[in-house]
C-alpha cells in the first residue's frame, strides 16, 4: 500500500517553518513497508484543501494529514476530509467533556470554541490526545484509510505510535522495505548516471534515485519485498553490479559522509592526519571533527590564511612563496609537508587556492586550488579548477582533499 501525507497550515508555507512531521511519519511508515510516494503543504484554505485531500484518495490508499484541528476558524482540515469522502460530522459530547476536564485540571475553563474539536466525521474512530486538546481521528472508508493527526510534533508522534501504529499493524500486508545508501565522490551526476543507467533501469524493485551535492554524489535504493531477506539479496544483487562498474569512486554502502569513511580508515590503520588550510578556512578541520571519534586519528589543523602564517606556523620559506606565490604547487607542498612535520601525524593535507570573487591570475584564475598530500616517503600534490561561488569552491575543495586522502590510504594498503 503507498501512502500519501499532508501538512496543513499556513504557517507551513512560511520560510520559518519546516515540516518535520512528514519526515517522521515517512520514517514510521518505511518500517511498516508502506511507501510514501507524495507530499504535500496546503495552506489554511478549506476548498483548496479538500481538493488535494481528493486526488490523494484517488492515487493512494493512506492518506494522513498533520494539523488543522484546532478550535479556530482557520482550522479546516475536519471540514475538507469530510467534504472529500462526502461525509457529514456529529457534535461528540464525550470528546468536549474531555477537552473541558483537560482544561480544568490545568486550572482553566475551555473556551466556548474549543467546541469545534468535539465534532467527528461519521464513520470515523476518535482517537484520544493525551498531549493537547485536539483528538485524532481515524477513518477506514472502503480501501482507504484517512488519518487526521495535531500538528505539534510531541502529539503528533505520540498520537501516531499509540493510536496509529496498532491499527496499521492490523490492516496491512507484512511488507519490508530496506534500503542502500551509497556514495560517490569525483564524479557529475551525469557522469554518474551514464555509468550506471545501463544496470538500475533493468529494474523497478529496487528504486534507484540520485542525488547530487558538491562533489558527492548519493544514490539510494530501496527495495520493498515480502520478506527483509529479499529484500536485502535484491539490494545486494543491484549494489553489487553498480559497485562493477563504478569501482573505487564509491566510498561507502552505508550513507556514512566522506570525512566518516577517512576517519575510520584512519583508526583502523592506526595512523594520523593534520592539515593546513588557507581557502578552505578551516572547513576540513570542521568536517573531520564533527565525526565522532575522530580524536584518534585527527591531531589538528593549522590555518594558515596569510602569507606570514604560512611562514611562521609551517616554516613555508618565505623566498618560495613570493617566487612562486602562495597558490602554487612548491607551496601546498611545503605546507603539506609542514603541517606533517609540526603535527608529527602519518599523513596531512594542505589547501590552498583562490575561492573568489577577487584574485586569480591569468595561470591560476578564480577556482583554482593546489591540494596536496603529505604521507611516509613523499608528498603529491594536485592542482584543480573549480567553477562556482566562493562557497562553492570552498566546499568542493575539502571534499576533494578528503577523496585524495581516502585514495591515499587505499593506494597504500
């Protein structure tokens, strides 16, 4: 079965809010194989709202919605369901004595329109808000399944594991989803896709979706199968002929970030990195110990943005930076090779570059960075041209200096 889900409010469509509500339900549902195939964010608008109630029940057989139950005027959702599955509503005296006793045991007399929450869509099950005053409800109509839930997140996933789940347990098929999280790094979308068409497109169990970021690529599969073993051997069969074809550039299965994979490598080696940074700012620094446990196998970083500090810090040569400048291969060398040394670590990485908008020169324009690796026996270093913004070239700076270090490691095994 697929589900559908609609956050309702607003408030919503506000660049201040985000619908953290769909992202839990889609959780929750996954784990009960239900795929969640659309979303949507619907204002405060009554008609506008029982419309989009109207093609979700059309296309899929869950439908939930989160919010609108309020007891104001701009609370519509009971309003739209009703009017979608063409059903009326009936005043519950039961559900406003307990809206009226939450409120008096909060030393409080509920207002005459809280009223409005005790109306329930005929057919539908209450289903009891032991966190606010707005109860759910539950409609099973036909094939379908409609649920109404509030929309403040700590109601929302109580209502939903107590009330919900239960339900749910009950009336759907034993389906299990799981899923694949691989991620390339140094390669385009395109370039991506080209390689790998040729094996996901022969399948439509497991879905295959690609996700693009700044030089990181992420492809996710999900297979949905009668059982969680085969859905792992599908998974595995697809992976597996994927991983064929696009080697090494793959550097993890788990969904793990870059700067996990190089840390973990790292650990297991027993071995250490320190970088110095100019462009990049201290963004590897960042990236690297935002992963915990890095502390083992990450010593520190210098960042070296000034010329000055390049000298005093890495003991670059002065006389090299000004005849070959600061964005140059001699000088990401030294600096690798510095920071290697000041650190006493295995390995360290250096950046240095021009992120933009001003400098460049006409052999080394805006975009350009020399990356360089320091390791036992020697230092490499590489020269690249990145094409964006200032951040932009920033990023895709320290997500290649950790590709380069992550190959290091393998080329050394």
């Amino acid at each position: 079965m697929e589900a559908e889900i609609v956050a309702v409010g607003s408030e919503m469509l506000t660049e201040d809010k985000v619908d953290t509500n769909s992202l839990y339900l889609t959780g929750q549902l996954n784990l009960l194989g239900v795929e969640v195939v659309q979303k949507a964010i619907v204002g405060d608008d009554r008609d506008r709202l029982t419309a989009v109630i109207s093609d979700a029940l059309r296309r899929s057989g869950i439908v939930i919605l989160s919010g609108g139950l309020g007891p104001t005027e701009d609370d519509v959702t009971r309003d739209a369901v009703a009017a979608a599955l063409g059903c009326g509503q009936t005043f519950q005296q039961e559900i406003s004595d307990a809206i009226a006793a939450r409120f008096a045991r909060m030393g409080r007399k509920m207002a005459e329109n809280n009223k409005r929450q005790a109306f329930l869509i005929d057919g539908a099950e209450v289903m009891p808000n032991d966190r606010g005053t707005a109860p759910g409800q539950w409609i099973t109509a036909g094939s379908k399944i409609v649920m109404l839930l509030p929309g403040p997140p700590k109601e929302l996933q109580a209502m939903f594991e107590h009330q919900c789940l239960p339900r749910l347990r009950k009336a759907l098929p034993v389906k299990f989803i799981r899923t694949v999280h691989m991620r390339v790094s140094g390669m385009g979308e395109s370039d991506v896709d080209q390689l790998i068409a040729p094996v996901y497109t022969k399948y439509t169990n497991p879905v295959t979706t690609i996700l693009a970021g700044a030089g990181d690529i992420q492809l996710h599969l999900r297979a949905r199968c009668d059982s969680a073993e085969q859905a792992e051997a599908l998974l595995k069969e697809v992976s597996d002929q994927i991983a064929d074809v696009l080697g090494d550039r793959i550097y993890t299965r788990t969904g793990q970030p870059l700067e996990a994979t190089v840390i973990a490598a790292l650990i297991e080696r027993n071995e250490t990195a320190s970088v110095a940074e100019s462009c990049t700012g201290g963004l590897l620094s960042q990236r690297l110990t935002a992963t915990a446990g890095s502390s083992k196998a990450f010593a520190g970083g210098f960042i070296t943005y000034s010329e000055a500090m390049k000298t005093q810090a890495l003991n670059v040569p002065a006389a090299l930076i000004e005849k070959e400048t600061a964005v140059s291969e001699p000088v990401a060398r030294s600096m690798a090779e510095g920071a290697r040394n000041q650190a006493g670590t295995t390995y360290a990485l250096s950046v240095t570059g021009y992120a933009g908008p001003g400098g460049g020169t006409e052999t080394n324009p805006v975009g350009t960075v020399y990356i360089g690796v320091a390791f036992p026996g020697g230092c490499d270093v590489r020269r690249v041209q990145f094409l964006g913004d200032r951040e932009r070239v920033r990023m895709l700076a320290a997500q290649t200096a950790l590709d380069i270090l992550r190959r290091k490691l393998r080329e050394l095994d």
